[in-house]
C-alpha cells in the first residue's frame, strides 16, 4: 500500500480513537468515503462509512450523556481500530468481523434510537 493512504489511515484511525462525537463523525465518513474510492478494502471502507454516517444520525440532536455515549460507542470503537490496523497492514478484514461491527452498531444505535 502506497505511502499516502497509509497516512490516510493513519489519520482515520486517529479520528475514531479521538471520539465518535459529531465533530469527528462528519470527518471520519468522508474519510472512509475516500478511502473506499482509493484502496482495494472498497468493502471494509464502504461499510465502516455507512456505520459512521448511521452513528451520526442516531446521535444527532439526540441529548445522550458522556456515559451512554461511551456506552454505545465503546465495542464499535474497538472493533473499528482493530479492522483499521489489519486495513493498514493490507490484510482485509473477515466477513465475521465486518458483521460482528453491523451487529454492534444494530445492538446499541438502531435499539436506541426505537
């Protein structure tokens, strides 16, 4: 993988371990939206970019506590950055944890939202 979408990555995975509040999240979909446009992870950035893009609207003039908040984003979070350091040792992630990801975003963002 070339120099500059390592540090693309680099950065996105700076994004998500800086928060998934509503400042990073608009950042972090156009990141991935790029990324899936300029690497051959199409699939891993298309649907990390659909989850942030569906974190964002769940959260969004929604009033949620720094705890549930922490709460909600904590397995998504850690499922993201561990997908993103095999993204960047150009390893594509398994289906399993692509959908272990879905799973997490379904179980605490579409819930709360109902």
């Amino acid at each position: 993988m070339s120099n500059h979408i390592n540090q693309r990555i680099a950065r996105l995975r700076n994004l998500v371990e800086g928060g998934l509040h509503q400042d990073n999240l608009q950042k972090i979909v156009s990141e991935c939206d790029q990324l899936a446009q300029d690497t051959l992870h199409v699939l891993t950035f298309y649907v990390l970019r659909n989850l942030f893009r569906g974190i964002d609207s769940a959260i969004e003039g929604e009033a949620v506590t720094v705890e549930r908040h922490k709460e909600l984003t904590r397995d998504v979070q850690r499922s993201v950055l561990a997908i993103l350091r095999q993204v960047g040792q150009n390893n594509h992630p398994s289906r399993e944890e692509l959908e272990r990801l879905i799973t997490f975003y379904y179980r605490n963002f579409v819930l709360f939202r109902g």
